[in-house]
C-alpha cells in the first residue's frame, strides 16, 4: 500500500507559496516553463530507449543473429505491450504524482542487457534461438516502461497549462518524438557505425540516465504541490458547478464512450502504420533498395525526425492563433502531404538530395500528425481530469496499428526475399503498397470529425 501511495498524485503543500498574486504569477510561470523543458527533453531520452532497434536492424540481418520476420516480431512485441500499457497507465497518470511515475519508467527502459545478450550471442555462448527469447522478452518490457512516458507528459501539460494556449504547448512538447528520433538515429547510428550494433544499447542507457537526471531536477507535479492555486485560479479559467461536481472516474467514462474520441485514435492508428514503416524499416529499405550505406541511410531517416519538430511546434501554435482551436480540416490537408511524400520516398530514384526532400516533406507532415491525430484533437473533446484517459486509448490503437504494421512488413519481407549467390535481398514493393494504402485511410478518417463537433470541447471545460 505504501509503494501506491509513493505514486498517488501530490496533496496540497499545507503552506501556500508566500507573497501577492504578482509573486504567485512569476514563480508559476518559471516552475512551469520548468515542467514543459522536463517534459519535452525526458519524453524524447525515452524514444531513445526505444528506437534503438531501428538503427540496428541490418547489422543484426547481416551478422545472421535474426531474421526479419523475428525482428518484426520482436519489434510487434513491444508495440503491443506499449499498446496495452499507454492504455492503462494513461488511466493512471489522472491520478499519480507524474515527476515519480515518469522517471520510474525511464529507470525501467534501460536495455542494456541486450547488447550484452548480442555479445554472448555472437561469442557463441548463447545460440540465435535464446538470443531472440532474450530478446522478444526484454523488449517487451521495455515497451511497459515507454508507456509511462507520453501519459504523464501530457497530463503535466494539462495541470499547468491553460486551455486557452493549449494546443501550443502541446506542440511542443509532441516535437519530443521527433526530437528522439533524431537524437537515436544520428547518436546512436554513430555508435553502431563505429563499435557495432551491441553497443548502440549502450548508448541508450546512457540517454535513459540522463532523462531520469532531468526529471528529477525540473518536473512539477502540479500547481499546489508547489504551493501555489489550482490551475484554474492562476489562469482564470472557470468550471460550470456540474464540472466541479463529476468526479476524475465519471469524467474518464465520458471519455471512453465518446465515438469522436475512437475515431480519431483509428485515423492516429492508421498514421503509426506510415510513421513506423519509416521509422522502422527505412533505413533497412534505402541500404537494400537504393544502396545506401548504413551511416547515409541513418542520416536521410533522421532528417524526417529533425522536420516533424518543426512540424509539430508549429501547428499547434497556428491552430490555437488563427483557427480557434479547430484542426481537423489542417489535419486534412497534411495528412494528404504526407501520403505523397511517402510515395515521393519510395518510388523516387537513389539520389541524395530527392531522398532528403521526401523526408523533408514527411517528417514536417507527419510531426504535425503526430500532434494532432496523436492526441490533441482528442484531448479537445473531453474535460481536462480525462486527458491521461484520453491519451490512453487513442495510444492503445496507434500502436496496436504499428505493432501490426511491424508482423505484417516482417513477413511480407521475408516472403518475397530473393537469394543471389549468398546473400539475401528483399522485394519491399508488397509492403509500400501497404503502407501508403494505411496513410491514405488515415487522412480519409479525419473528415469524419467535423468542425462542429470538435468545437463542443468547449462544453468539457
């Protein structure tokens, strides 16, 4: 009962922060700027920790260890546990002290333990067959620890922020995938390309350290553990009597019921289709159907994840100043970008600068999806104390969709793989299609979600 209680949400500190109202103001301003920092920079240590597999993929093809169907599976294995841990831990993060549940999370992911199992792999103490148990298990575990990342990421958001600027700092703080993407793909390639794939789950550990160190230092778990109102008071915003009078539980079930919210989540789940099939599988795709070295593969993938920051920092901001909140029709538009920019990056030729302007065009689009298919567009429908329940379920069918994605694109790999003399070659025609087909489906699934009905957000607050 004590080790809950450790992560129940804080209790209002007995004495308030001293001072007037103007005093009260500048310390809330800096201690959240504090919480979004945190946010924003251990969020991206944390895809760090998960996008490490990404990286390594062909030189664990070509040293023998796996094959692609097993490194589809063991990718599958952690989306899905990801998939059922966003869900519940999102649930969760409503009611939990977010500083102690994020970094507990991140002390979890560390994975160093596979590079070592590689090692004793390929010094032929461990046979392939335990190698991939080893393997299959420990990165499903890692995926319960990446789910206590984005739920209580958001949920701090939601408990220092006003509504008024909140798809703003939202977008900053979806910019976190993108920026851990890019930290994995250029960091941890390096390390690969210099020391060998064993040691990129080093490097990751390392990030996952330095994470833990900046949450400890600067996230907040809400405005009156600090001593300070509650956010309603420091922003003026006002709850209506039924709002102060349903409970966090009534107001996560208004969230699970409404079909708004799912149909999102399955346009967000179609979109990680894309988003994973080139995160996870494009470095694999450029070094085997464009020739590509593995360090110019990692450094044109990286340049998707580089974009999507900006992508997404933007958005959010454009939406909140100059369309009042309502991005389903942008979501539209940007979501039929990205579709052509992932055709742009498979079907164009194997020159450097039209591979880097697909990658442009994608991960500009896709960090603006990630923010709002990802989230905020759902988050907009439902009351602030159901944000973490929200977050929940729209990241349970993302990454069911994207653990799908990874057992679907390993076994269409493998069956139209082709020998030529001793090495293999794999046909990647059968799983664009795919991919571009789910693209297509997500941005089709937006128009659903009119204007109208994503304005009764206003009806939550």
């Amino acid at each position: 009962m004590r080790f809950i209680n450790y992560f129940r949400k804080s209790v209002p500190v007995a004495t308030p922060y001293p001072g007037n109202e103007d005093a009260q103001q500048r310390y809330y301003k800096k201690l959240r700027l504090q919480v979004l920092i945190a946010a924003l920079l251990s969020h991206s240590l944390y895809y760090v920790c998960r996008t490490t597999l990404n990286v390594v993929k062909e030189p664990i093809l070509d040293n023998g260890a796996l094959n692609a169907t097993q490194l589809g599976m063991i990718g599958s294995a952690m989306l899905f546990v990801y998939a059922v841990g966003k869900f519940v831990n999102g649930f969760l993060a409503d009611y939990s002290n977010i500083k102690r549940f994020m970094a507990a999370g991140l002390i979890l992911s560390a994975n160093l333990i596979i590079g070592i199992a590689g090692f004793l792999n390929g010094d032929g103490y461990i046979g392939n067959a335990i190698f991939f148990l080893t393997f299959i298990i420990l990165w499903g575990i890692n995926g319960w620890a990446q789910s206590m990342g984005g739920p209580p990421g958001i949920v701090s958001l939601s408990r220092w922020y006003p509504l008024s600027t909140r798809g703003t700092y939202y977008g900053f703080f979806s910019a976190s995938h993108n920026l851990g993407e890019f930290f994995s793909f250029l960091f941890v390639g390096a390390i690969v390309g210099l020391c060998g794939w064993h040691w990129g789950f080093a490097g990751s550990a390392v990030a996952g350290a330095i994470g833990i160190a900046i949450i400890i230092a600067l996230l907040h778990d809400s405005p009156e553990s600090k001593g300070l109102p509650p956010i309603e008071v420091l922003t003026g915003e006002e709850k209506s009597e039924e709002h102060k009078a349903r409970s966090t539980r009534k107001m996560q079930r208004t969230a699970v019921r409404n079909p708004l919210v799912w149909m999102l989540a399955l346009s967000s789940a179609c979109m990680y289709v894309a988003r994973y099939a080139v995160n996870g599988w494009g470095v694999l795709f450029l070094q085997e159907v464009k020739g590509f070295t593995l360090v110019e593969a990692s450094q044109i993938v990286s340049v998707n994840a580089l974009l999507g920051i900006f992508g997404a920092v933007c958005c959010g901001w454009l939406t909140d100043r100059f369309l009042h909140g309502r991005r389903n029709v942008l979501a539209f538009i940007v979501g039929l970008i990205n579709t052509a920019a992932l055709c742009l990056f498979f079907f164009s030729g194997s020159g450097m600068s039209i591979n880097i302007l697909s990658m442009v065009l994608f991960g500009t689009t896709i960090g603006i999806l990630i923010c709002f298919l990802g989230g905020l567009m759902a988050i907009d429908i439902v009351p602030r104390e159901a944000t973490g329940a929200t977050i929940g379920i729209v990241g349970l069918t993302s990454y069911i969709g994207a653990g799908m994605q990874d057992i679907i694109s390993g076994r269409l790999l493998d069956a139209h793989k082709v020998m030529i003399g001793s090495e293999t070659h794999y046909n990647f025609t059968p799983a664009t299609l795919f991919w571009i087909a789910a693209s297509t489906l997500s941005f089709l699934l937006v128009l659903f979600v009119s204007r109208k009905q994503q304005g009764k957000e206003h009806d939550n607050r």
